[in-house]
C-alpha cells in the first residue's frame, strides 16, 4: 500500500460568508504526482496553501509527514515549509532581485553554504530547468515561461520533499507547456520527491499524474489513477473532461 | 439599529488597526533585539528611504526658515526686538518644525513608498513566497525599512534644522538688517542641547510611526492596483495624523516647564 506524505481531512474553508469547501478530505501519496482539477475559483489553489500552512482551514486537518499543522506553533510550521517547495501560479519571483538572487535566497536564510557553492547549486538548479545565462538578468526582463521555470527552481533549489506547483502552465504556449510538464516530470525524478500540481491543463496532467483528484463544490468528487478518472461514471467528471457545456454543471 | 452596527463595526475596526499595528512593532522590535536584521537591505532602504529624501527636507526646511524670521522680523522690528529673531528661529525650528516638518514630508514620500512597494509584493503574491520559503515578512521587509528610518530620521531632522537655521539668518540679515553675531547669540540663548536631543527623539518616535503605519498598511492590501493606492493614501493620511498627535504629545511631556 503506498505510504501517504500528506493528508487533508473533513476539512472545510470560508472566506467571508461564502463556504469554499465542505467536509473536504484528500489523500497526497507520497513519491507520486497528484493534480488536481476543477473548474475556476473551485479552491484548487487554496489546498495548495493548506498543504504548507499558508491558509488555516475553519474545521479539520491538514498533517503533512504525520504533523497536523493547523495545530502547531508558527516556528515549527516555519521550519516545516523548508521542505515545501512552492512553484506559485505567477512565479512570485521577488522584483528588485536578480534570477540569482531570488533563487540563492532561501539558500542563504536557510542553510550554512558558502557563496561559491550557492552560486553552483543556482547554476545547476537553473541548467535543471532549462534555463541558462540568466542568472543577472531582473524578473522584468524574463519571458512568461522563463518566470515560470525560474520559479520552479526557486521552489526545488533547497531540494524540499514535496512540491506544490500552481498553475504551471497557464496561458503559455504547447510548446513551453509540454516542456514545463516535462520538467515537472524530471524534477520529482530527481528529487525523489512528492508533487501535488493545481491545473487546467488536461494534456499535461495526462502527461505527468500518478493520481488525479477532481474539486467541486467544495468537496473531491472524483480520486484516482488518470485511466481511472477517464473511466469515470461520473457525469460532472465526464462534462469536465470534454469541456461540454451541456451537463449537470451549471455555467 | 444601522448607526448602532455601523459605530460598532469602525470601533471594532479601530482596535483591530490598533492591536495589527502594535503586534507589527512588537514582532518587529523582537527582531531588532535579537540582532536578526539584514544589513544589506538596511543599508539600501537607508539609501533610498533617507538619503534620498535629503532634498526634499531641506528643501521644506529652508523655505520654512526663511517664512519663520520673515514674520517674526516684521513683528520684531515693530518692537525693536531684533535681537530676539535668532533665538525665535532656532527656537521653533529644534523643538517644533525641524523634527515635524521632517517627518510629515517624509511621511508623504517614504511612507507612501512603503505601502506602495509592501502593498504591491502582497498583491503579486510576493510575500506568500517570502512565507513559502519560511522566511518572516516582517524581518525581511518591514525591519530593513524600519531601522533604516530610526537611523535616518533624526538625520535628516539636523538637516532641516540647520537649514531653516541658515535661511532664517540670512533672511534676517538682509531684510530686517539683523547682524549675524546677533542672530547667534540669541540662538544659542534660547535653545540648549537637550532641545536638540528632544527634537532628535520626536525625529526617532516618527520614524517608527512612518514604517510601521507603511508596512502595515502595505502587507494588509487586498485587490489589486486598486487596493495599492488605497493603502498607499492610508498609510500617508494615517501617518501625518499619528505624527501630529505624537508632536503634541511629546512636546507636552518634554518640553513642560519644571513644576507646570
């Protein structure tokens, strides 16, 4: 039975008085590829922020590596989000630092390394992501998917256990998608590790999951292999699958 | 039944900025007394909070020296009390105006700059990465602004009071012909160096009231460019206020005559 690095339990989120998610359990295997689906505004991202502590859920649990985090000092939850890589939708990258700078960041906080050995860790990090000779260039000055890359190893570099990667993908062209699904692909190789990827992006989760787990109305509707979720019966899956506007999910 | 909800929801709200404002300087504070504060983004906060509004103050100041004598002359010259301008200038521009005037122009660029720059890295979701890496906001972008302020602010404070000194003189001199020698010694008549410590440790106070009410008002932005000028006026309009209120509170406390 496959070992679980992470799960969230009956969890449920408000924002205001709008209720996100209901009674919402989700189980991340660990050494796997979990994507989530859904349609916009579903609350995809907000598991993402759950899974490293980032949002407090109202009710439930969220225990990642057996730790329940909802319920622990804010020092330990710091300490935790070291091995919790975060590849954000927009890449996040910090705007008055170089590509160097905002990678070898969590390098110099969080670690003894000398400059030199941070400066080859950053250079084979980026080389990892595809990208190269840019480490002295400003975000600014970096194209949508070369942010997006340089946020992927910004969220690998401290080589965390688990990687939670918003978005990746969105509004780039197939070409850098396929590459960018590739890489996700290749860095969770590398790393040994676990990713849980939020997307739209049915190719690529076709490409890359282990395991796919699909959010409505604020609860997972649907959990499983692709094949499984491919196979599924049911009809909010399938209207979401082909993209259908007729079905039983209002529009 | 309205009003009542609408007086409870601003009061509640108040205290909510209130208790948000002060954890802010208490986490802040913890930073600084554990020395956990990053030198190099310090110094360039220092840089470009301080040095660069260097201009801008003197600027105020001088014109505000030359205002100050130009009054006090022609009242002065009606009583034939010239010599008192000089100790009426440095008077008012150590205790009052220097530390003041400083603040509430530093209040409006420095301050606005905070909100602005915090207030756009929350909306691009800059600091979630910050909280993603396990790195604190507060000591990564609210301590550097802070203690490069502390340090500047009473700096830029000697600034404007040496140059709404300087100006007052000259404009003594030329228009209501008050020898210089005069001006000095009147001045220095009238204002000791605990003035000056005094106006330095109002400069201080500001300068916490300025980064604290900037970040604060900068990393609780939500909703885009729109939410960014609304934190940007806030922490400006807020700022001045506090700083108006903290002058006359510090000036009743410090500058009380013995036994009043």
């Amino acid at each position: 039975m496959a070992e679980l690095l992470a799960r969230i339990e009956d969890v449920a989120v408000r924002y205001k008085q709008k209720v996100v998610m209901e009674s919402l359990s989700l189980d991340i295997v660990e050494g796997a590829i979990t994507c989530i689906i859904g349609l916009s505004g579903a609350g995809k991202s907000t598991i993402l922020r759950l899974l490293n502590g980032l949002r407090k859920p109202d009710a439930g649990h969220v225990y990642v590596k057996g730790v329940d985090i909802c319920h622990i000092p804010e020092r330990q939850l710091v300490d935790l989000r070291r091995s919790i890589g975060f590849s954000f939708q927009f890449s996040a990258m910090f705007d008055s630092l170089t590509i160097f700078e905002n990678i070898a960041l969590p390098l110099r906080e969080h670690t003894k390394m000398g400059e030199r050995e941070i400066a080859d860790l950053v250079k084979s990090t980026l080389e990892g992501v595809g990208l190269a000779n840019v480490e002295q260039r400003l975000p600014s000055e970096l194209s949508g998917g070369m942010l997006k890359r340089a946020g992927f190893a910004r969220a690998v570099v401290t080589n965390p256990e688990l990687v939670l990667y918003d978005e990746p993908t969105t509004g780039l062209d197939p070409i850098i998608t396929h590459l960018l699904t590739d890489t996700i692909k290749r860095l969770r190789e590398k790393l040994n590790g676990t990713a849980v990827v939020v997307s739209h992006d049915l190719q690529s989760i076709y490409m890359m999951a282990d395991y796919v787990a699909m959010l409505f109305e604020g609860a997972i509707i649907a959990y499983g292999t692709v094949e499984e979720i491919k196979k599924s019966i049911n009809p909010i899956v399938q209207q979401f699958l082909q993209g259908s506007e007729v079905g039983p999910i209002p529009i | 039944m309205n009003m009542l909800e609408n007086v409870g929801r601003e009061t509640s709200s108040f205290f909510e900025y209130v208790g948000g404002a002060t954890a802010l300087l208490g986490d802040s504070t913890r930073f600084i007394f554990t020395l956990r504060i990053r030198i190099k983004e310090t110094l360039d906060q220092a840089y470009r909070l301080g040095v660069e509004s260097t201009a801008i103050v003197c600027l105020t100041s001088l014109f505000t020296g030359f205002v100050i004598s130009l009054e006090s002359a022609t009242q002065a010259v009606q009583y034939g009390a010239e010599s008192l301008i000089g100790g009426g200038v440095a008077f008012i521009s150590v205790r009052e105006l220097g530390p003041m005037l400083s603040a509430v122009v530093v209040a409006g660029r420095t301050g606005a700059a905070i909100a602005a720059e915090i207030g756009s890295m929350v909306v691009t979701e800059q600091v979630e990465a910050l909280q993603a890496l396990g790195l604190s906001p507060v000591r990564m972008l609210v301590v550097p602004r802070l203690v490069a302020l502390m340090v500047m602010m009473p700096l830029l404070t000697v600034f404007a009071d040496l140059v709404s000194f300087l100006g007052g003189m000259w404009i003594a001199n030329s228009s209501a012909h008050v020898p210089t020698d005069t001006f000095l010694t009147s001045a220095k008549s009238a204002v000791t160096i605990i003035d000056v410590l005094k106006g330095l440790f109002k400069a201080l106070i500001f300068a916490v009231i300025i980064a604290v009410i900037g970040s604060y008002q900068g990393l609780g932005t939500r909703g885009g460019a729109a939410g960014v000028g609304k934190s940007t006026t806030g922490a400006v309009v807020t700022a001045i206020i506090l700083i108006f209120i903290a002058n006359f509170a510090m000036s009743y406390i410090l500058f009380r005559p013995a036994g009043g």
